[in-house]
C-alpha cells in the first residue's frame, strides 16, 4: 500500500464483538490502516454489527446513516451479526462498500484494501452452517483489562434467539493457544481477563476437554490476578466449575447466568435446558462455598406465552433467589425464530410494565447485596483513572467504587473499606486503607 489510510471503528452488542472489533483494528494497523486521529476524516468506518434484538437492527442502521452523513466520503465497512443475518439489506445502506459476515472478520482489512484500489462494493457472507474454524480474540477493554475469546457459536437453538443463525456451531481454541493468549496480555501489562464467548459452557464440546480444564490452566499464568466468567448457561455451570472458582487463584467470586425466565412452563416455551429447580440448586451452591459473591442474572420480560400467571410465578421465583441483580431485557420478535409460532403475544405496555416491576427487584436485590458489605473491607482493581483525582474499580465480588487515589495507583490493587451504599450510581462508597 503507497497511501496511508485511516478508520474509525465501532462496535455493537456482547464482549466478545469488543474482544473481536480490537483484533480486527490490529489487523488494520499491520495493513498501514490506523485510527483516524480525533478532528480527522477517516477512509474508513468499520461497523461490527449486532442482532440481537429488532432494536439492535434498527440502532445499527440508523449508526451508519450517521456516519455516512458525518463522512461522506468515507467507506463504511460492516461486518458481525446483522450483515451476517441480513446482507442484501445491509449492503444497501448509504456508504456501505463492504459487507462480511462473522467468521470473515480477519480478512476485513484485505476487503478494504481491495475497495481502496478498485472500489468496487464486496459482499462476503458465508452460509453458518460451513463456518468450522475458530476465529481467536484477545482484545484489551481498556488499560487492565482483556476479554479473551475462548468459543463461538451455539447449538442450542433457543426459541427467541438468533445467535446461532448468526454465529453458526460452537467452537472453540485451544487450551494452548488460549494460555498462550493470557500470558501475552499479561505482558502487555493486563491484571484481569474476562472469559468470553457465546455459550461458553459448552466449551471443548466434541474434545476430550472442558471449561474447567481451561480455567485449571489459566489459573497458572504469572501476572494475571483476576478472572472473571463471563454468562455461561446454567446447565452448563457444573458444580465442579464453581468449587474450583471457590479454591482458585484468581478466579473472582463473580457469576453471571442467564435464568430468562422464572416460570418453568415458559422455560420450557423457550427450549431452555434447565428449570428453576436447577437453577436455584446452582445459586445454593455458589451460597455454600461463596457466600461473597456477586450473582447477575438475566431475565426476559413478556415472552411469548407469558400470561399474567407465569409472569407472577416468574417475579416471586427471582425474587426468592439470592443473587446481586438481574439484567433485564424486555422481549424482543426475532424474524425466524420458533418463538413466532408460539401462542400468546404480551403486548408493548405490558411488557415494559413487566420489565419495570422486574427492575423493581433487581434495584432491590443490589441494594441487600451491596449492603451486606457496609463496613468490610475488600481489594478493588483501580482501573478508570479520573479528572477530579478519583479512580474507579471494582471489588473482587463486583462491587463498583470510586476512591480518592493518585493517577499513579492506575491498574494497581489496593484494599478499600465500603462504605453505604448508592443507588443513584449503583455504587458503594469506599476509601483506601493501608494494607
Ligand atoms: S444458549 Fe440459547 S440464548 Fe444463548 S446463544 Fe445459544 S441459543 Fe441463544
């Protein structure tokens, strides 16, 4: 390449699109493509997409009808789950020059390149069920932490869900080469990684190894203080998994599952692979041996077959569950899915009502949580350094602060005593404390 080129990149949807956008600008980079300065116009705009939900769809559309007003000249490059999903409508949105699918991210760089020189639009979207090979990704999020890649895909085939239309079969690297990505991050300076993937249970699925082999090796790397489990299927969240976080090194008293629903009959609806008996044994069991740590849940309001019944048997089983806070995504139509042919559409306002009254115990069950440690003392990775002199962190249970430290203790761990606390920034007062 003879001219120098720059992009701005952008990202929607889940981590593991995060972890995948970093990989792809360091593949820009390698190609003498780099990020356009701020004030700058730049050659191209790299969009990695997401689906998830219709508003995903819309938001994304309506991002790159932005850009392309902002920077008419520029050449849009999407890629991810909505041009996997859709690439004749996306190839037609304003400034679009290429269109990749999912698994074509790493060559997105040769695809703008070749737009460069002919200029000549370029779809490439394989169908998913050819998609075989893992892409790797280890992406830092900002100056500590990294989200490591260590599957893809799903074979679930969940009612409501898109994903693995999207994504294509689960897959996963390997254990060597995903160590070998922990200890570069290591040397890269970072102290937590957080584990990703779209269904990452099911890791080393149709190998002789799992999960729980992974996070054994991991758990080795010099350097690297923390891990954090990113969701990951209860049925898939063994018992084994959880004991071994209890007795690791660095594994963080941090859970993260998806319940969707606490209603077996809408469970069962969803295809879900678990009912609420199971998913209450694994919250007892994270209790036993973990009594500290921070429990996420999410939850779907108004699904399809929710009748004002289940919705009930739904909030009193969350709401009996000892977790730290739900997640809460109101149901979303998604074209394709089984869920279509379901009885018993929710409609708009009561699903938000639905969504509000769950938001309701979620504000609750953080405020109980986050009061249980008023008082106590726990190690904080300072990690957001601010204007005012106060960095920003997380407890090793998930409990958010912002403390009074010099630029300096950026990416260092210091000991913090909480203090009450704060609904309006979901966060606990905290000062240092000598260690
Ligand atoms: S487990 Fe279900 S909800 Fe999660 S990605 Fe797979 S199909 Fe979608």
């Amino acid at each position: 390449m003879t001219q120098r080129a720059t992009a701005i990149f952008h990202t929607f949807g889940c981590k593991l699109n995060f972890a995948e956008t970093a990989t792809v600008r360091d593949i820009f980079a390698t190609h003498g493509i780099t990020d356009c300065p701020e004030g700058g116009v730049p050659d191209f705009i790299v969009v990695n997409s997401c689906s998830v939900t219709a508003e995903a769809d819309r938001k994304c559309r309506s991002a790159i009808r932005n850009f392309h007003r902002r920077y008419p000249q520029a050449a849009i490059v999407l890629t991810g789950c909505y041009a996997q999903l859709k690439p004749a409508e996306a190839s037609l949105l304003p400034g679009v020059a290429v269109v990749a699918g999912v698994n074509d991210k790493l060559a997105l760089a040769d695809m703008a390149l070749d737009w460069l020189e002919r200029r000549r639009p370029h779809t490439e979207v394989r169908p998913v069920a050819s998609l075989r090979e893992f892409m790797p990704s280890c992406a830092r999020g900002d100056r500590t932490r990294f989200f490591l890649k260590v599957q893809d895909g799903c074979d679930y085939w969940c009612s409501y869900c898109t994903i693995p239309r999207a994504r294509g079969r689960s897959r996963s690297g390997t254990i060597a080469d995903i160590v070998a990505q922990a200890e570069a991050a290591a040397e890269a300076g970072g102290k937590e990684i957080v584990i990703t993937g779209v269904n990452i249970g099911d890791f080393g699925a149709g190998r002789d190894d799992s999960l729980l082999d992974l996070c054994r090796e991991l758990d080795k790397v010099e350097g690297i203080v923390r891990y954090r489990i990113s969701s990951i299927e209860p049925n898939l969240l063994t018992d084994d998994l959880i004991d071994f976080v209890a007795s690791s090194r660095a594994f963080m008293p941090h859970f993260h599952i998806p319940l969707q629903s606490g209603s077996d009959a809408v469970l069962a609806l969803m295809r879900r692979r678990y009912d609420t008996a199971l998913f209450a044994a694994k919250v007892g069991r994270i209790r036993s041996v973990l009594p500290d740590a921070f429990i996420g849940v999410d939850i779907i309001a108004g699904a399809r077959g929710e009748t004002p019944e289940e919705f009930e048997r739904s909030r009193s089983f969350v709401s009996s569950l000892d977790i730290s806070r739900l997640h809460v995504f109101p149901y979303s139509e998604r074209p394709g899915t089984r869920a279509l042919d379901i009885a018993g559409v929710v409609d708009q306002a009561e699903k938000h009502r639905r969504a509000a009254e769950l938001g309701k115990v979620s504000a609750g069950k953080l405020a109980g949580f986050s009061g249980r440690f008023t008082g106590s003392v726990r190690p904080v990775l300072l990690e957001h350094s601010h204007a005012n002199g106060h960095i920003g962190g997380f407890t090793d249970n998930y409990l958010r602060v912002s403390v009074d430290a010099p630029a300096s203790a950026d990416n260092s761990i210091v000991d913090v005593r909480l203090g009450a606390y704060l609904p309006e920034s979901e966060s606990m007062e905290a000062s240092v404390v000598a260690r």
